[in-house]
C-alpha cells in the first residue's frame, strides 16, 4: 500500500491527517473536521444570515489562504502531488475555522 504511506507522510496544518484504512468497507480514515466541508458552510451562510455572519470576509480569506498554503505544500513536495480534485466540497473546516 504505497498510497497509504505516502498519506501517512503528510504533516502540514492545512492538509487533513491520514490515521488509517479500512479494508471492509473500503474506506479512508482521516482526522476529524467539525465544521464540515467549505461548501456546506457556503451554502449555509446562503441560507441562514447567523452563519452568514460567522463567516466574516476577512474569515473567508483566511479560509482560501489555508487552501492555498495546502496546496503549495502538496506542490513543493520532491515528488509534487496534484490535487485532481479541488473545490469547495473537498476542502474541510477544523473547528477553528482552518481549511
């Protein structure tokens, strides 16, 4: 399982942590991100004006900040990874607000 090495190898604040797989079901274990996926809050800040002013603009760009410091770090690895998948349902939201 070479993928699972390499995910194990990833330490950076903005990049979820790998703890483990799952044979049956197939399935990825990773650290817990409370606040969900980006575009769930997006969408919730569309519809409800409390969670509308939770996410201040200077809050959303922090968020894309983080984004795109994960990125560079994936990027600048001796072998670079590329994110196929980048947009707001696959980037999580810890707790405090960290993409």
């Amino acid at each position: 399982m070479q993928e699972a090495s390499l995910l194990a190898s990833l330490r950076h604040p903005n990049i979820v942590s790998f703890l483990g797989i799952c044979y049956s079901p197939p399935s990825i274990v990773s650290e817990y991100c409370s606040r969900g996926s980006l575009a769930d809050l997006l969408s919730g800040a569309r519809s409800d004006p409390a969670v509308a002013a939770q996410l201040s603009w200077p809050l959303r760009l922090g968020m894309a900040m983080d984004a795109a410091v994960g990125m560079l770090y994936l990027q600048s690895r001796p072998q670079p990874i590329v994110h196929w998948d980048l947009k707001s349902a696959t980037l999580l939201v810890g707790g405090s607000w960290r993409v």
